[in-house]
C-alpha cells in the first residue's frame, strides 16, 4: 500500500510561497532524492502548472535543475482537475471521485507519492488520506500568503527532525 506525503517548503510563520525562497543546492539535491524514488506525484491544477516548468529544458539550468527535471519527466503523475482536459507526459487526469480514486491509488501502487500543494493537501487531510507530513522550514518570515495548513489542523506527533541543509529543517508528522 502506497504513503501518501505532503511536504512542502514553510516559512517560520507557516507560509508557503515557492517564489519567496528558493532551496539551495543541499536542499535541491535532497528534493532530486526524493523525486528519484518516489512512485509519483498527485498535483492540483495550480501546482501542476507551475511544476510543467520542468516539462522543457532552460539554457541557464545548473546540474541540479537537469537532474530534477530528468527525474521529474520520469515520475508518474495524476492531476486533479474539473477544468483541465489534458495533461502533459507520463500525467493522468483524476475525475470526479477524488476520495475513491486516491484510496485505490493508494491501495493498487507500494511507496510513497507525494501530494503537491496546499490546497489538494486541505482535501486529503479532510478525507484523512494524508500519511505523512513533512515541513521542510525555512528562517524566512513572509507574514501572508498561503498557509501550510489551508483548511482543518488535525493532530499530529512528530516522528523525526533532520537538519537538510544549513538553514533547513525538516520535521516530519504523522496523524495521531
């Protein structure tokens, strides 16, 4: 049975903004890591259109962008979405039935899968689908924007803390 993990980058006041603060290389190659061994990816509309970034080559990428982008385009990915009609490479889109088709997603694949994105997270915590949660947290103080928890806070027991790279921590929840 597959773990589903909702990690994202954090600020000290709970904020998540991928423009506002960016990994550093540590930190990307841990986030190459992770995507190398994951069994893929569950992304809302938002958060999958910003990640098809990674669908094209840039010029200006450093070894670590190729590499994440090569592990990316590997990985499969479901999208849920009620307006998108199409998705891009190794991509299926999620219909109507969201919590039936996460639970046989999760009871079909072994390994984790990663859910991308506030949002999407605010729904599978609701339909308490989440396994994992992991706060990747950053001294930055953004005072707005979108929180880590968009919805309901349920409870939760710290499993582990690790230092990722100079400034990062990651402290890892379960639902209890």
């Amino acid at each position: 049975m597959a773990k589903l993990v909702f990690g994202m980058n954090v600020s000290l006041d709970g904020y998540v903004d991928h423009m506002r603060f960016q990994p550093d290389p540590t930190l990307f190659r841990h986030f190459i890591g992770e995507a190398e061994g994951q069994a893929g990816s569950i992304y809302g509309r938002n958060m999958y259109e910003i990640m098809r970034y990674w669908d094209e080559d840039h010029a200006d990428w450093e070894p670590e962008g190729e590499a994440f982008a090569a592990a990316w385009r590997k990985q499969t990915k479901w999208v849920v979405s009620r307006t998108l009609t199409s998705v891009g490479p190794n991509a299926t889109l999620v219909g109507d039935d969201l919590e039936g088709a996460i639970r046989r997603l999760k009871a079909e694949r072994d390994g984790e899968i990663e859910i991308a994105g506030p949002n999407l997270a605010r729904s599978f915590t609701e339909l308490g689908l989440i396994d994992e949660y992991r706060i990747y947290l950053h001294p930055v103080v953004l005072g707005h924007g979108a929180p880590y928890f968009a919805g309901s806070r349920p409870p939760l027991r710290l499993i582990s803390h690790e230092r990722i790279s100079e400034d990062v921590l990651r402290l890892t929840y379960v639902p209890t």
